[in-house]
C-alpha cells in the first residue's frame, strides 16, 4: 500500500466517522425547556436542559426554599438579580433569548425596584438558550 492510499484510507475513515456522528447529533432531539424559580430573601431554584417545560418547573421548585414562583424558558436563557444591600428586598428577573439580554433586563429591574447594589444571583440557559 502505498502512503497515497493510505492516507486516502484514513482521510475516507475520518470522513465517516464525522459524518455518523453528524447524523447522530441531528437525528437525536435536543432537550430544550428550562425554569427558574425565585423566592423571598434571595432563595432560587433552576432547571435547564428538561424534555418538557413542565419537568423543569418541577425540579426548579424542588430546589427552591420557601413560598417560590418559576418562569419557565424553552430555548433561552433566565436570569435573577437581587439588592445585596438588602437580599429580601428588590429583586430582578428576566426570560431572553440570549444571555447577555436576560442579565442585562434583570439588574435593570432589579434597580427599578429600589435596589442600591443589585448582583446576579443565578441564571440558566437551557439547550439553544
């Protein structure tokens, strides 16, 4: 075998195993459903990456202490931000399609809450977020 063939061997080899696993990557669903829960003085909870938004609302409570609410996010991404200065009082939360907004959207409203020295405390994206 000359050095020719055998690099068109494994050049052909490389090629087929990328392209199997190409396949594999689109025929497999992504999971694409996410949630954040927030609760009072700071305490939150969040899920990404769950087949169905409603599993991860779910596991976002689970994780949450207290009396807490969860915004869900299906290819996005959820932020939270809360005052430091006073962790029970203002607080922030956004759902954008990218990252950078949802942090952005909630120190914004963290601040139009009446927070002096707002801070994000958790965020998540989920599979396309």
């Amino acid at each position: 075998m000359t050095a020719f063939t055998a690099a068109r061997c494994r050049a052909f080899f490389v090629f087929a195993l990328v392209s199997a696993f190409a396949a594999h990557l689109v025929a497999t669903p992504a999971s694409a459903a996410g949630a954040l829960a927030i609760g009072k003085c700071g305490a939150y909870g969040q899920a990404f990456d769950y087949p169905a938004e409603q599993a991860a609302r779910a596991a976002a409570l689970k994780q949450c202490k207290g009396e807490c609410s969860a915004v869900t996010m299906k290819r996005a991404c959820a932020a939270l931000s809360l005052d430091m200065t006073k962790p029970c009082g203002a607080h922030g939360y956004a759902v954008a399609p990218r990252i950078s907004t949802a942090l952005n959207d909630a120190m914004k409203k963290c601040y139009a809450f009446g927070g002096k020295e707002c801070v994000i405390r958790a965020w998540a994206c989920d599979a396309k977020g």
